[in-house]
C-alpha cells in the first residue's frame, strides 16, 4: 500500500501538464464548433490518437498507476478543455472498462485494441446497458441472449438506448439476460464484433449539453455472436447463475450476496473517474467566473470586490477541492484493493456530478448577461454539467446506494 500523500509524483504531473496542453491548444478553440455541430469529432478524436491520447496504452498505463489517482488526473484536465469532446475522446474507456471488468485476460487482449483501433484508423467502442424500460432499475433489462448450444454462438435480441457511440462503434458491448426469473443476477455482458449482422443504429438523440458526444438507440435484431464473445466466459457464468439460483431457492436469502452483475461491476469501477470528469468542467467554470470576476467594474469597482460575489466564489473553490479529495479518495481506494464500506466511489459521483451543475451555474450568475450568451463558455459548461447527476447512476440512485450501505438495510 503506498504511503498516504496528496502530492501527485513526477511522472503524474508531466501528463497532467501534456494533457492541459491539448485541452488548452486544441479542445478550447474547437469546443464551440463542435457543440453546435453536434457531431462526433472526428478530427478531434484522431488528433489525440496521433499523439497518444486516445489510445489503450495510454489510458492502461492510468489505469494501473498504483496510486489510483492516474485516471482522474487524467479526466479532470481534458474535461477541463471541454467536456462534449472529452466524452468523445473518452467515452471508448467505459466499454473497456466492462471487458477489463467482466473479462478474461485473452478476451481483454483481443478486444480492447480493436475497440481504439490505430491513429490511421481510428475507432470507438459503446457500452450498451440502458434500455427504454431499464434505465436506474438495472434489473429490468429485456434484451434476451439465448446460447444455441449446436453452433456454440449466443443470439441477442432487444433494444438498448442512450448508448454513447451507440451504432458508430466497432465494438459494442452489450448486457443482456440470460435468465430473466434472476434478474440483475441472471445478466451477462456480451462483445458484438466490428459489421455484425443485426446490429443497427435506432435514433440519434438530440441533446442538451455533451453535444460532441454521440448518444443513440442500439437494436439488437436476432444479432448473433461467437461463444467466446461472452465475457468471462460459459463455465464461469454456469457457476454464476447455479449460485443465483440457489439462492433464489432459499427464498429469504434470495437477492443477498450472489454476486455482482454486469452493469454494476463496470459502473462501480467507473464512477470516480466520472466524477473527475465533472470536477474538470467544474474548475473551468470557476476559473472563467474568478477571471471575470476580478476584471468586470461594476459602481466604481471589480464585482469581486463585493461580498457576495467574492464569497460565492469562495465556495466555488471549496466545493471543487472538496469533490477532488472524494474522487481521489475512491480511487485510491480501489487501487489499493480497499472495499468501499460506505460506498466511497459513488459518493465521489454524486458529490461531483452535484458540485459542477452548482458551480457552473453560479459561473453564469457572475458573469451576468454574459454568461447566458454564447459568447461565453460557462452556458455551455452549465448544459454540459447536467448530464453528471444523471448518466451512471443518477443522484438519486447513489443515494440510494450509499444508503443502503451505511444502513445495511433494503431502503428503496
Ligand atoms: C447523454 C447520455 C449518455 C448515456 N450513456 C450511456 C451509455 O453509454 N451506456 C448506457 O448503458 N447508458 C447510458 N446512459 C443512460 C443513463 O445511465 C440513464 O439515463 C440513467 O441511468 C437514468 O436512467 P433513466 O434515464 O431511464 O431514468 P429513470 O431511471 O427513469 O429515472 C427518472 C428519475 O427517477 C429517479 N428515480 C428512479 N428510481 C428511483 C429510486 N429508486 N429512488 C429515487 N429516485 C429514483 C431518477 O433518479 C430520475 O431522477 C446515458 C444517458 C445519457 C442521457
């Protein structure tokens, strides 16, 4: 176990420091652009693929940075460029992320290379859990995967929604149930391959913030795959669904400690770092409101000289720096093999997700009627920030959560 410091080491600040570079050189002067687009910015993703940031070396090597704080340091600083082109570079990880999570080391080497492809050729790859009828309730998921044992291929059907790079991926991953009387336990996550026959794009959803980042219906129409392309593989699911099982036989335990699912395996694994990523937008915001702030005169003087601007910034900053110590708390956490007792990682999340929708809306207050034109950045920020009390886990559900882990109790 490393020695507790909260001083980043060399190597942390010199990619931090390479990161702030892109996103102040080349993700701020596009991110208006893109925005308005509201297109997948190519350009943009294949620029960080030149240089090694979008690649699975790159985010492998955060990964692993035995401190745990490597991925957040990494997401705050290119959310902090701009968080619709950092989705669209980024948004490739949480599909890695569920065959880091759920695979084995053969299925994590064929397929997380080929969800990044090259800088020549570059891809992206979606994670496909959410659906119409299942979106906080897990549990609910329909898409159905039946094994047809004769050709040792499983066969998925179903509609997923909201998937980020939803049917522009080369690799989807997509959970499904295998025993629908289990539920949440009786799901497994699949790898579709790059051109599968049956799988399609439904609907491109049009969006209030994150705009750069594409976000669509994923259907799944008699789609079928390789044995292989179940994560973890058949035996282990086997022993998987035979626990369940048993469990749910002994109707008072049922629902008790069979194991993790799918989704939430990826999800826990992911949301500290999203959590940094709202502290990125977050501290951008709050750096525009200082800047003007001090430079804007308003009654003979800069506004920041009046209390009630000069402490709402105050606050600003403490919520920031108060979300960071969360998010790098978690990490850490995880990276060091602790358990998170009283569900640390989504309090991370929820803490941060609520801190950037607060702080950039105070960032708009203070940069008055400017700061609702797009002459600015901060509106942006403030549309930008509300997806993080809502994707991965809404506020509410890691309430719930963090709830249900410090109480012990089923609170609903
Ligand atoms: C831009 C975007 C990108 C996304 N990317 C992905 C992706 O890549 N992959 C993927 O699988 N999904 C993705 N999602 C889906 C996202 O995770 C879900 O939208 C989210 O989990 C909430 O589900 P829902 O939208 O169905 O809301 P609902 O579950 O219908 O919730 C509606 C409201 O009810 C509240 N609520 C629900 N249950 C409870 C409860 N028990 N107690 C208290 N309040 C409750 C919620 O907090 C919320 O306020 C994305 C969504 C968006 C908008």
């Amino acid at each position: 176990m490393s020695p507790f410091s909260l001083e980043l080491g060399e190597d942390q600040l010199a990619v931090r420091d390479w990161l702030h570079g892109f996103a102040a050189d080349v993700m701020r002067p596009a991110a208006a652009e893109w925005d308005e687009r509201e297109e997948t910015p190519w350009p943009i993703i294949q620029e960080a693929a030149k240089i090694g940031i979008y690649s699975l070396d790159f985010y492998a090597q955060q990964y692993f940075d035995p401190s745990g704080v490597g991925i957040p340091v990494a997401m705050e600083e290119l959310f902090w460029g701009d968080a619709g082109l950092g989705l669209a570079i980024v948004g490739t990880t949480l599909a890695a992320v569920a065959v880091l999570a759920n695979g084995t080391d053969e299925q994590i080497g064929t397929w997380a290379p080929q969800m990044f492809g090259t800088p020549d050729d570059v891809k992206v790859a979606a994670f496909c859990s959410s659906e119409p009828d299942a979106g906080s309730d897990v549990s609910a998921l329909r898409t159905r995967a039946v094994y047809d044992e004769a050709k040792d291929e499983w066969v998925l059907n179903g509609t997923k929604t909201w998937a980020t790079n939803g049917g522009i991926a080369a690799v989807h991953v997509v959970v499904a149930t295998v025993d629908p009387a289990l539920g949440a336990r009786g799901q497994a996550s699949f790898v579709v391959p790059p051109a599968t026959q049956g799988l399609s794009q439904g609907q491109k959803f049009k969006k209030h913030g994150i705009r750069a980042s594409h976000t669509a219906e994923v259907v799944l129409d008699n789609v079928r795959v390789p044995g292989h392309c179940l994560l973890g593989g058949k035996e282990r699911l086997d022993e998987r669904l035979a626990r369940a099982r048993e469990r749910a036989a002994g109707a008072a335990k049922a629902g008790s400690g069979a194991g993790k699912n799918a989704a939430m395996a990826t999800f826990e694994a992911s949301r500290p770092a999203v959590g940094a990523q709202a502290i990125g937008i977050a501290r951008a915001a709050y750096e525009v409101a200082l800047d003007y702030a001090k430079t804007r005169v308003q009654f003979g003087r800069p506004i920041i000289d009046n209390q009630g601007v000069a402490f709402t910034l105050a606050d600003m900053r403490t919520r920031i720096d108060a979300a960071r110590l969360l998010v790098w708390r978690a990490s850490w956490m995880a990276a060091n093999q602790q358990p998170f007792t009283a569900a640390e990682g989504s309090m991370s999340k929820l803490y941060a997700g609520e801190t950037a929708k607060w702080v950039t809306a105070q960032a708009m207050q203070i940069l008055g009627g400017n700061g609702f034109t797009r002459e600015y950045p901060v509106e942006r920020m403030h549309r930008d920030s509300a997806i993080y009390t809502i994707f991965e886990g809404t506020s509410e559900i890691q309430r719930l959560v963090i709830a249900r882990t410090i109480s012990g109790l089923p609170i609903r």
